[in-house]
C-alpha cells in the first residue's frame, strides 16, 4: 500500500490562505471589541479637526452642527448651517455609525452660547474662524442608544478639538 503525502507547495498554499483570510478577520473583530461610544466619540473628534482644517483652507468660518432630533451631525459654512458641507454628513444607522441605528446624540450648551445655539432645527456646537480657532463654548454631549438610554457623556473644552470625558 502506497502512501501519499501533502507536498510543501501544497502546505505552503494553505498556510497562505489562512494568512490573508486571519488577516482579514482578526483586525475585524478587534475592532467590534470596542464600545460603540468610543468609536462614536473619535469620529466626532475626527470631525471637529477637519472643521478646523475646512475653515483654513476655505479663509472663512465653518460651524459644526447637529440635527435638533440628535441622529446626525456635519460640517457646514457658517452662512449656512443647515447645508453640510460635502462628505461631512454623519447619521446614525449609516457608514461608520452602522451599528448605532436609532442612537441620538443630545448636546446641550453653556450659558454663552444658549442664544444662537438653534438655527434652522439645527444645534450649532462649534465655531471655528478663518484661522482654525475655536470658539469659546463648552458644550455637553450625551449618546443615547436606540431605546434612549445613556451610553455616554463627554463635553468639549472651549477652544479644543477633543472631548473630555
């Protein structure tokens, strides 16, 4: 009776399999270890330093906003809130916020800013000049998840593009 064995080209084509599909697979569930909420809070991190980019490349001041029923957030010229600027346009349910369909985002501002917060059924939650300075406001945020409980609270350091938490 004759034996047969795998040939190492044989072993090395499954070894290579494996490789690219753990490759693909590992970083993926990784990264659902994380809370929804820290992901949530880094894109909105990302947002405010490309708001400060957006006004110095554009010479003029960039606002970013979010709905007044809290499901999403943007960037947008200062004129025109309500109009986000292209790309900009963050919902929950959708692209990198998937996971947090029915999610809301309540922000609340301080005494300073309270009057000129609401334009248009828009909450304006950061002002950034021509230079890519922010405004002086400190705004509280507060997600909640599709059935309205709190996952987390972070507010935003006036002049600063990172959230406190």
């Amino acid at each position: 009776m004759r034996r047969r064995a795998f040939t190492l080209v044989e072993l090395m084509i499954v070894v290579g399999v494996i490789g690219v599909f753990a490759g693909v697979v590992i970083p993926r569930m990784g990264d659902g270890a994380r809370p929804i909420a820290a992901r949530v809070a880094e894109i909105l991190e990302a947002d405010l330093r490309r708001a400060r980019t957006e006004a110095l490349a554009r010479g003029g001041p960039i606002v970013a906003v979010a709905a007044a029923d809290g499901h999403a957030w943007w960037l947008a010229g200062a004129k025109t809130p309500a109009t986000p600027i292209d790309g900009t346009e963050r919902q929950f349910g959708r692209s990198g916020l998937a996971p947090m369909k029915g999610a809301t985002l309540t922000i609340t501002n301080d005494d300073a800013a309270e009057e000129a917060a609401e334009i248009n059924g828009c909450v304006v939650f950061a002002s950034f000049d021509a230079l890519g300075s922010r405004d002086e406001s400190t705004p509280a945020f507060t997600l909640h998840d599709a059935t309205g409980a709190s996952l987390a609270n972070w507010t935003l350091p006036a002049g600063r593009t990172r959230l406190a938490r």
